[in-house]
C-alpha cells in the first residue's frame, strides 16, 4: 500500500465510509508530493487495483488537499511487519495468493466482524476470511456426533436444511459436515469442546442438555417438529429451543382470568380455547387455575393475534376498574357518556317511525326498549346503552374502548368509520383499541361473541378461530374475517352474521326475516326489484304475506348510515329514505337511484352513491380552486381567501379517504337531523 497523506482529523472520517480500518502504524506522511502529480499516477494505475483520493480541505487551499491512494497490489508490504509473515500464502480456503491484513470487515467464512481479528485478503475476488478460520482444521472429531466432520467452504449441502445442528443459526459459507447423517456445525460451535447445556427454570427445573442431533421428538409443545431439542435425563422431558423462552403467564382478550403455562395438564378431554381443536392432556400447554377446564395450546396462546406479549409471571393481578357507561338519576332517567342531555326510557312493545334510529347501531328502534332525548330526538337502544365502555374481546388482542360517533371525528372532521372487521361503512359507535393498532370496530360486530350459533348454520357452534380470509358460506363472497365450523369447515363472514333479522320495507307493510333457504317447486320473485330469487339461498321473506326480497335490495349502502344531515365544510347532504313513487335520477351517473335504503340530497339534486358523490365533490374542488385563484387575483380580503383555502383542503382530505376505502364509500360528518 501506498500512502501519500497530510495529517488531518477528518482522516478517520474520511475512511469510515470504505467499511475498513487502518491501524495507524501504516500511515506514512508525504514530504511534498504534487497533488496533481498523484492524480496522474492515480489514473495511471491498472484496473486490478483499487484507487482512491480523499480531499479534505478547500479548492483555495490546493497546497493543503490531502491525496490517498491506496494500492491494493502493495498491501503486502505494509502489513507484513505486524503480522509476522514474509510472503503471501495460498491456503485450503482459497485457490489464489492471499494478502495478510487487519481489515474490519465481514469475514467470508463465518459472516462476522471483529476487531482485533488477523486475516487474509485477496481484492480481485473480493474474499476476506479471518485468520482463524483461514487455518481452522480440514477434519474434526467433536463429541456432538460420533462422526468425523469434514470442512466445507461452499456452505452447506442442498440436501441439508442449511441450520447448525446445535445452535439452530443459519449456516454460511465455511461449515462441518457429515453426510453420511446430515449433521452441520458451524465454526463457533465447532470450536466449543463441550455440549451446551443450561439452567432455565422458568422452563424446567432441573438442568436442560443439548441432544446434538436433528430429531423428530414429541415436544412439550405437542408439535412434533424436527430438530435439536433441549431435555433432562432424569424426567425424559424434551423441549425446542424456541418453547423454552414461552411466557409463563399472559392475560389473553378471550378469558378473563390469567392463564399460566404448564407442561403436562393432567387426564383429561380437553379443547383449545382459540383454534377449538383437540388438545392432548399429555402434553403442556396454557392453563387457567380458576377455570380448570381451559385450556390453549401454547403456539395457539402465544400466536401474534392472540397475545399482547407481556409475560405477567411475578406481576400481582390487579382488579381492572369497571367505568359504566351512564350514570342513573331516576327510574326512566339516566346521563349517559356520549350525550349532554338526559335520556329518558321509554318500555318495548311500542313500533317506532322508521326514521327513529338508534346512535350506536344506526339500526331502526322498531318495537324494542329505548332511551330517548326530548331535546334533541337522540335514541339509545337499552342493550346499546348498556354497552361496556372497556371490552376485553377475541377480535384483538388489546382491551377496545367505546367512542360514540356523535360529534366529528377530531383529526379529519368525518365521522363515518370503515369498521376493522366486517369492512362496512358505518355511522355508529365503534370500539377502537386502546393502543396504536389502527383498529376500529363496529358495535354489531363486538355482539358476535364465542360460542356463536348462527340460523344459517344451526347445527354446530361457531368460533373465531383465526384471522384468514375465506369464503362465506351464506353469501359465497370472499370475507375478510370470518367464524369457523370445527365440525364441518363452514364459514361465516361478519357482515353476514349481524344481518338484521327484522327489517321493515316499503314492499311490505308487515316485518320481514331472513330465510336461508328452502326447497320450493315454483318460482320466486323479489317485490323491490321484480328479479327471480333463488329459493335455495338466503333472501328476506314475510311470513303474513309471503313476499320474498332479495338481501341486497333490502340491506342497501345506507341501511347504516343514520338518516339525517352530513356536512363538508359548509356543504349540506342529506342522506334521505329512497321511497319516492318514482325513482329520482341520479345527477351523476343520470341512472335512477336503485339503492331502496336511501339516496343522497346535496343542493337540490339526487346522487345514487358515495362513488357518484365522490364524483360530484371533484367538481366542486374544480370549482373552489377557480374561485380561490379569482378572489386572489381581484385583491380581496385575505381572509375571504383563507376560508376557501381551508374548504379545498377539507374536501381533498374526503376524496383521499374515500379513495381508501375498499368500496369507495365517503366519510361524512353529521351534524343533525
């Protein structure tokens, strides 16, 4: 190497960037050299070396630039002292000369950096292997195997699964292998002279060893996964690498006690509580001391949808303090959380008007109980008003907290919510986690709890099992989040499961209900649309009558949208019962307005979807942006500018977000009936 430099305290600096470190004893200082000069013999160089100028001072200060060049073809001769060596070697590991050098970079063999660590160098194939490894021996007997192990230095075979058989790391280039039983080391375990063995007592209490061997064991886990496992010779009990490190005691969303671990849970037939499955009382697995009868599987339990991966074992259990929801002030009379006023109880039995809606659901009161406020027509179903604010639910892992929709959301001034799991666009109350997970919940969606028996599939109970997308078997559409059938394989979307099951429609003056099919000789026609209906699938029907109505022409885009007055910015829409004797044009699309369970007002003409009405605001911002740049132009008041400003922003903020939504839905805000 050949150094031509100034000191210079940006030196150090200057090198961090080649991933190397220079011991100091190498530096040599130049007495004079012409920059330029070494420019010319840096362009003058071959391309098998490595060339580089490092300037560190100003054009105007030329006498003082500092000029390194670095020739990789003259390494030898620098580092040759400190290593003790007088010539390049060619070693095992490498067909060409290889240069001595104390580098920090990343060892070819072992993939690590040290250092302190002495090693070889050849640039032309870009090959660096610590001393260490360069000499480390073509054969080895090590008391892991019964077999001589031999050197590989292409890594490890294909037929292997590329894991060191003790530490269970993946293997890199240099490695110990026999093939005759398919046994690999790496070079940090191959050096260790003895077999790992550890103290671990919050997996077992006695002394664990190593088995260095790539065996098939039935864990404690229950899982019978190949591998090198951990055991105790004086209780035959045996034990991955990974389920030694499970949490001794987790508090999951699905129970309400604690459960601790346990590796053996006694006779016993016994379930999972999450995937519903069998679980073998001779294996361990997740325990609750109050409830002895469940049980979790341990990968179910510690699954990153199930847990919130806090270990609670030597933490006291404290009492969660239960909020309600209202405060009672009469026999009718309470002050609820989410309203000002106080609500008043009004007994079922009594049919409301259909446009009398609850807030939390967004669902019509009809004949059930309700809390009503005289002041403002705000109505609470008594099983919504009863809502937990805090619920512990198998939807998340994290406690959800209860947020009423009724004023406008604070960050984007919309109200309308995408709910997290059956992906509709609702205007009700939501659960929301109480952590940073983005997730919101529709109340509907909280009433599903575990067992859960369904008409569309009575014969078994279902489970929410696992957060896979499959298809509905009542719907036969793809869902996000569905409940599962362990008997049968039956699935159930959301949306499908808290479908109303009596609705009131304009074709019909009595209650309709669900009907999941049924065997029929004649034909069925739907009263809304005056399409066939498929009798053997599900469809609304009156019993009185027997009138029968497809799902999708009863269950609209705005059957949860409460009826009423939104605002964007300062522009009024109405969302309005469709039940027109005509059905209005949409101003959009210039289609009629299909959709029976609403249709939207804004500015004296009708819009037939959020996707048209997303249409419509483009125009509108069209239409701002010319005003803006005019009210500008003409000089009037900044103030007057600033205002149409900040309704341009306000509607690009509502397309983004309807532009996010999965079916292009809009977010709203209410402000009043």
């Amino acid at each position: 190497m050949k150094l031509l430099m100034k000191s210079s305290p940006l030196m150090s600096k200057r090198l961090t960037f080649l991933n190397l470190t220079l011991p100091k004893s190498t530096m040599a200082i130049s007495s004079g050299v012409p920059i330029k000069e070494a420019e010319k013999k840096i362009l003058q160089r071959s391309s098998t070396f490595f060339s580089l100028v490092l300037r560190s001072f100003p054009r105007s200060r030329q006498d003082e630039r500092v000029g390194l060049v670095i020739d990789m073809g003259n390494i030898w001769g620098i580092f040759k002292s400190s290593h003790g060596a007088s010539q390049p070697q060619i070693l095992p590991v490498h067909g060409h000369f290889l240069q001595p050098t104390s580098f920090i970079v990343n060892c070819s063999g072992c993939s690590e950096i040290k250092s302190d660590a002495q090693g070889y160098f050849r640039f032309e194939c870009n090959f660096y292997v610590h001393k260490e490894c360069a000499e480390s021996p073509l054969e080895i007997d090590h008391p892991s195997h019964s077999h001589p192990l031999k050197l590989r230095w292409c890594g490890p075979p294909g037929y292997s699964d590329k894991c060191c058989c003790l530490c269970g790391e993946t293997l890199r280039l240099l490695v110990y292998h026999c093939s005759t039983c398919n046994f690999s080391l790496d070079t940090a375990c191959a050096r260790k002279d003895e077999i790992p063995s550890i103290d671990y007592p919050k997996a077992h209490e006695h002394r664990l060893h190593l088995l260095a061997k790539r065996v098939s064991f039935p864990c404690a886990c229950g899982k019978d996964i190949p591998g090198a496992p951990y055991l105790c010779h004086q209780c035959n009990f045996m034990i991955h690498r990974d389920c030694l490190v499970l949490p001794r005691v987790i508090h999951l969303t699905r129970h309400k006690h604690r459960i601790s671990r346990s590796y053996f849970i006694g006779p016993g037939k016994f379930s999972c509580g999450v995937c519903r499955l069998e679980l073998d009382w001779r294996y361990g697995g997740y325990r609750c001391s109050i409830c002895p009868d469940y049980v979790i599987h341990l990968r179910c339990a510690t699954r990153d949808d199930v847990w919130d991966g806090i270990d609670h074992y030597g933490k006291p259990e404290e009492e969660e303090e239960i909020e309600e929801p209202f405060q009672v002030l009469d026999d009718n009379l309470i002050k609820h959380f989410s309203h000002e006023h106080v609500l008043k109880f009004n007994e079922g039995g009594l049919v409301c008007h259909e446009a009398t809606h609850c807030s939390a659901c967004a669902l019509p009161v009809y004949f059930d109980a309700f809390y009503i406020c005289w002041v403002c027509d705000y109505v609470l179903h008594e099983t919504c008003a009863n809502l937990p604010r805090k619920l512990r639910h198998e939807l998340h892992k994290h406690t959800l907290t209860l947020r009423p929709n009724t004023t406008p959301d604070e960050e984007h001034g919309y109200n309308l919510f995408h709910c997290t799991v059956c992906k509709r666009l609702c205007s009700g109350f939501k659960y929301v986690c109480s952590k940073p997970c983005d997730v919101q919940i529709d109340v509907r969606c909280t009433s599903v709890r575990e067992p859960f028996i369904h008409e569309s599939h009575p014969q078994h109970q279902l489970f929410f099992t696992s957060p896979e997308a499959k298809y509905c078997g009542a719907c036969g559409a793809n869902a996000s989040t569905v409940l599962n059938c362990v008997d049968c394989g039956f699935a159930l979307g959301y949306d499908c499961a808290t479908l109303p099951n009596k609705v009131k429609h304009k074709c019909d003056r009595h209650f309709l209900s669900v009907c999941y099919g049924e065997e029929a000789s004649g034909q069925y026609w739907c009263e809304a649309c005056e399409r066939k209906v498929n009798p053997s699938t599900r469809f609304y029907t009156c019993e009185d009558c027997s009138s029968t109505l497809h799902i999708k022409c009863v269950i609209g885009e705005f059957t949860f949208w409460r009826p009423g007055k939104m605002a964007i910015s300062r522009y009024e829409v109405a969302i309005v019962p469709n039940v027109f004797a005509s059905r209005p044009y949409c101003y959009m699309c210039q289609s009629r307005c299909e959709d029976t369970t609403g249709v939207i007002y804004i500015s004296g003409e009708y819009i037939c979807s959020s996707r048209c009405l997303q249409d419509d605001l483009k125009g509108i911002v069209s239409a701002l942006q010319q005003i803006r740049e005019k009210a500008q132009g003409d000089g009037r008041e900044k103030k007057e500018a600033k205002h149409l400003q900040v309704i341009l922003r306000r509607i690009k903020v509502f397309t983004y977000y309807a532009s996010k939504s999965r079916y292009d839905h809009m977010q709203l805000c209410w402000i009043g009936t």
